[in-house]
C-alpha cells in the first residue's frame, strides 16, 4: 500500500510548516505559538487556509501572526551527475 503523504507529493504538494501566534483568550496581551504541518499546495496554501477558517470560526484565541515555510519555498540546491568532461582551450 503506497502511502498518501507519497501520493500526495507526486500530486505536487509539499510539506508546508505555519508558525502561527494567537492571543489568549483570557489575556488578550499574552501570545502563544502553535506549529501546524501537513501537505500543502505552495502558493495559495488551500489546506493551510481551511485550517485557519476552522481557527477562527471555532477557536477563541484570535490570531496574531502566521509565518509559512514551504518546501518548494526554502530548499537545498539540487545536483545533476555529469557524464563526461568538456575542455575549452
């Protein structure tokens, strides 16, 4: 059985990181910080987005802040093997 996160990948999505900070309901000047992670379509972040329309219509804790890390956003160089060497003199 392949895995979903796989197919998920195959599909184009990428795992997607949120930092999000809200307030506390009951002390409105105190912040606290969630970490959400899941798959998620780099620009327009639809899983991201359903998360945080949950967030604010069910949560009490108003949001502050979110800060989105994203695979295809930050991620290390890619190299290709080369096959052979070409010199010019």
């Amino acid at each position: 059985m392949v895995s979903t996160d796989f197919l998920r990948q195959i599909e184009g999505y990428g795992l997607t990181t949120a930092r999000i900070l809200y307030r506390i309901p009951d002390h409105r000047s105190v912040l606290q910080t969630y970490l959400w992670q899941d798959y998620d379509l780099a620009p327009d972040f639809p899983v991201l987005q359903k998360f945080l329309a949950f967030w604010k219509r069910e949560l009490d804790g108003p949001l502050h802040s979110v800060r989105v890390a994203h695979s295809c956003l930050i991620k290390p160089a890619e190299f290709l093997s080369v096959n052979g060497v070409l010199t010019l003199h």
